[in-house]
C-alpha cells in the first residue's frame, strides 16, 4: 500500500497558511464553529476504569492527581465524568439533575473546583431517552434545555452517546444538540460517540469537534490494534477542530504489556486521536507514568498541522504509520504486529521522500537525535507487538 502521492502533496503544498485557510472554509460550513479543538483534546474519562462507579470525591481526586503528576501541565487537562451520574428522573420542571447520592454537591461546584485547578470539567448525555446504562435520561427532546443546563454548570466537553433512541438516523438526532450548544454561548467542546456505525468521519466535522469511529475499546492487544486499523480508514477527514476518536486509552489498566501499551500510544498519538486516559490516575505505577508523560509523543499528536497518519505499507506483521509534521519533519511509527523478532525497513519512498534525501532520526522513547545520518531507509529490530517511533527531519 502506497501513499505517496498524499504525503508529497501534503508536505509540499500544504503551508500553515494553507491550512489555516482550509480549517477557516471549512468552518464556515460546520454548524458547530465553537473554535476549540484545533488540537486533539487531552484529559481522562472515568468509563473505562470505574464504569458505573463514579463519584464526586473520585472525579475531585482525579483532578488533584492531574495536577499533583505533572500531567495536567502535559495538556491533560479535561477530566470527564462518563454514564451514571444522573438521577432517572428529571424534576418538576423537566431538568436533568446529579445523582444524589454520588454528586451531592451538584455539578456547578465540582465544575468550580476542577476549574480552580485550570482544568475542565467534561459530562456525558445521550442522543435518545436513556444514555447506555439507562440508569439516567437522554437529552432526546430535552437538547435545549439540557445544553442550557450543562453551560449554566460550567461543562467544557460533552460525550454524547446513541443508545435507547426513537430509530431515526445520527445524523439527524446530533445536529439537534449542536444547535443547542451553539445558542448557549459557552463553547463546549462535542463529542459525537456513534460507534462509527453510519460513517460520522463523512459528516462529524459539520457537527462537533470529534467523532468515535470504533465501537468501545477494550484492555486487550487484539481490541487496540483493530480500533486503530479501523480508524486509520478515515485520516483525511481529521483536522484541526474535528477528529477522529478511536475511543479512549487503556494505559494502565492492565490488560497488555508494556510494549503493547507503547504500541497504543504511539498510534493514537500519530493518529492525532484525543489522548483521553481511563486508567486510575490516583493509583498509576511509574511505568504507566512514563508512558503517557512522554512529551516527545504528545508533541506528535498536538502538532499544529493535524494531519493525521496513514499506513505507508503493510507487508506481513510489518507496518509503517506516516504523518507529516510542521517545519518539514515527519512522523513515522514502525510496528511489528507480529509474534516473533525481527528487523523491518522503513523506506523513504513508501513516505513521500526522496530516495537521496539525507535525515536526522529522532527516536521519541530514547529521547535521543541518532548520530548516523540516514538515506533511503531506516531500519530497526522489533520484539513482537512493539515498534518505534522516530521523527525525522531532512539535513540536505
């Protein structure tokens, strides 16, 4: 598989003027143009991790740990409360209301104390009566009044689900609530979480500032590796202000090694998918730390081009992943997908490069600029289901 053509346009065309003419048309056809999101978002989400068990010393304590980590200072800075955090019913006047017994204090003040810290506050709604758990209402005829309410809190970021629905199509249901939350001047960053089922990479940008282009992600190597593939279909819908989501990370939580976990952040993070962790923050081991600190990585995934990456080739387990970067640099993953060692080649050619261009290599996990000069290709020994990730930059 070859993407030559798309990468030389790209880094030979493409200038931050150009792009910010492309980003300024294409936002005059969004309904949505909140002006947020012109890098993928960073923060945590609790689903993956807690699920159902969500509270409001939890989310205040994941808040303090953001800060207390260093993370926050990285760019992770949301912190989203996922399903359940709702009564079932609404009151008298039709509001939707916290869950008594888990956010006594109401979500305005849990929003004023993530705000103390310069963090955001994100919640999650639902495009139908129920949201997933159904142990709390929709915003399905309730997108005024609900988008009314989640600003007058103080919300940042909506993840908005497509469970328990009258049967009309996404794309009909989700620009409801973009309209909604345009009228509500707060720009609130919108998270469309469709699945992926009617294709939103086509139609996301029009509507909110990402879309999930996977079902829900789980802690396994077979699960990570399949949302990405997936999501990788789309790269040239992803932009600055709209992006594609492969669902959150698994970081930390257990279910793949060390490398695997490499492996996860490195492909969201060239796939410049937002960078919402599910781990426990307040109980993170310095392995898991290290990992999602790597700044080297996540200048990658914030970089001010957007572009996000494509598979320059695949041959067997091998696979190069290829993004261009700012100042004429690129981005390339090397991964071994497979179950035994071995050597893999990454040729300039497969990337858009000139054979004869000579380049420094960055690699991003050693922090370190390689002292040979590279040409043509470069070449690296991979344990299964690992890889490298280098940038490089042309020297003549």
């Amino acid at each position: 598989m070859e993407i030559k053509g798309y990468i030389v346009a790209l880094i030979m065309a493409m200038t931050m003027m150009e792009l910010a003419s492309l980003t300024l048309a294409t936002s005059r056809r969004s309904m949505l143009t909140n002006g947020i999101g012109l890098t993928p978002p960073m923060g945590w989400n609790s689903w993956n991790h807690f699920g159902c068990d969500v509270d409001e010393k939890m989310v205040k304590e994941t808040a303090d740990a953001l800060v207390s980590t260093g993370l926050s200072k990285l760019g992770y800075v949301y912190v989203n409360i996922d399903d359940c955090w709702a009564e079932i019913a609404r009151d008298d006047k039709g509001n939707i209301m916290p869950k008594n017994s888990t956010f006594p204090s109401g979500i305005k003040a849990l929003a004023d104390y993530v705000h103390s810290k310069g963090l955001k506050l994100g919640i999650y709604g639902d495009a139908g009566y129920y949201t997933c758990s159904k142990t709390m209402p929709g915003s399905l005829g309730f997108e005024e009044q609900d988008a009314k309410t989640f600003a007058s809190w103080g919300i940042d970021y909506l993840k908005y689900d497509n469970c328990h629905h009258d049967g009309s199509k996404p794309i009909e249901r989700y620009p409801v609530m973009t309209k909604a939350l345009k009228k509500v001047g707060r720009p609130i960053f919108f998270s469309l979480c469709e699945w992926g089922e009617m294709h939103p990479a086509e139609w996301g940008f029009h509507v909110g500032n990402s879309w999930r282009t996977t079902c829900d992600i789980t802690d396994t190597w077979e699960s990570m590796i399949s949302r990405a593939d997936q999501n990788e279909l789309y790269a040239q819908y992803a932009r600055p202000g709209g992006w594609n989501d492969p669902d959150m990370l698994e970081i930390g939580n257990g279910g793949m090694t060390k490398d695997e976990y490499i492996v996860h952040f490195n492909l969201w993070a060239i796939s410049k998918a937002p960078l919402l962790l599910g781990c426990d923050i307040r109980n993170m081991t310095q392995e898991t730390i290290e990992i999602i600190s790597n700044k080297e990585v996540i200048a990658v995934n914030q970089d001010s081009y957007g572009i996000q990456a494509r598979k320059a080739r695949m041959h067997g387990d091998e696979e190069i992943w290829v993004a261009p970067l700012s100042s004429y640099r690129t981005a390339v993953v090397i991964l071994n997908r497979g179950s035994v060692r071995y050597s893999v080649t990454a040729f300039w050619e497969d990337m858009g490069l000139d054979p004869n261009t000579v380049v420094e290599a960055r690699d991003l996990w050693e922090h370190k600029t390689l002292k040979n000069r590279f040409v043509g290709n470069i070449t690296t020994m991979l344990n299964p289901h690992s890889c490298k990730m280098y940038v490089l930059k042309p020297v003549s």
